[in-house]
C-alpha cells in the first residue's frame, strides 16, 4: 500500500467520456454510484469538484459526476458503441433529459 502510484491521472469530463470509460463505470458500479463513491477536490483553477473513480493498469480516471453521466450509464448499451473506437468521445451522446426547476438547479454540467 506504500508503494507510488505511478499510474496517470485524467479528469474527464461528459463531454469527453469515451465508451471504454463508460463501460470501466458500468462495471464498477452496476447499479449506479452512491455519495460514499463521489470524490471531491478543487483543480487547476480551484474550482470545487465532484467525480468518481474508475481505474486502468496504466491511468486513474477521476469522471466529474452530472445528470447527464447518471442518465447515460442507466441506459448503458454495450451493443451501441460497436461501431465506435473505443477512445471516440463522439460515441457517447447527450441524453434527453427532462428539465424542472429542481433538477435545473442540481445540475453539475
């Protein structure tokens, strides 16, 4: 446990996920991501930010936390990415997602 991470680190952002990220936290987290998963940290720019986890051998993946992310791995498909390259963030599509004043609020986008 005392040993270096020497793995890289990369915040990704939903504009950003690519399918093999996606299907890293679909598997990590079959039924979705709980408060206790949510990493908090400010940035760069010391922004405050909320993201989740999912690690390869080589890269540890910090993916900000949005509606649009918990929307997008409830409806997780792996039969719709296999005509994408694994790394292509233009496979992942926006969700249509239904906009109230309360969820307009809570929205990390």
């Amino acid at each position: 446990m005392n040993k270096k991470d020497n793995r890289k680190r990369v915040i990704v952002d939903f504009k950003k996920l690519t399918p093999e990220i996606l299907g890293l936290l679909v598997e990590k987290f079959p039924e979705g991501y709980d408060e206790e998963d949510i990493i908090t940290f400010r940035n760069a720019k010391n922004e405050l930010v909320e993201a989740v986890e999912v690690n390869t051998e080589d890269t540890k993946y910090l993916i900000k936390v949005s509606t649009k992310l918990v929307k997008t791995m409830e409806n997780y498909d792996e039969d719709d990415y296999e005509d994408f390259d694994s790394n292509d963030p233009d496979a992942i599509q926006d969700p249509d997602i239904e906009i109230d004043e309360e969820s307009e609020e809570m929205d990390l986008d």
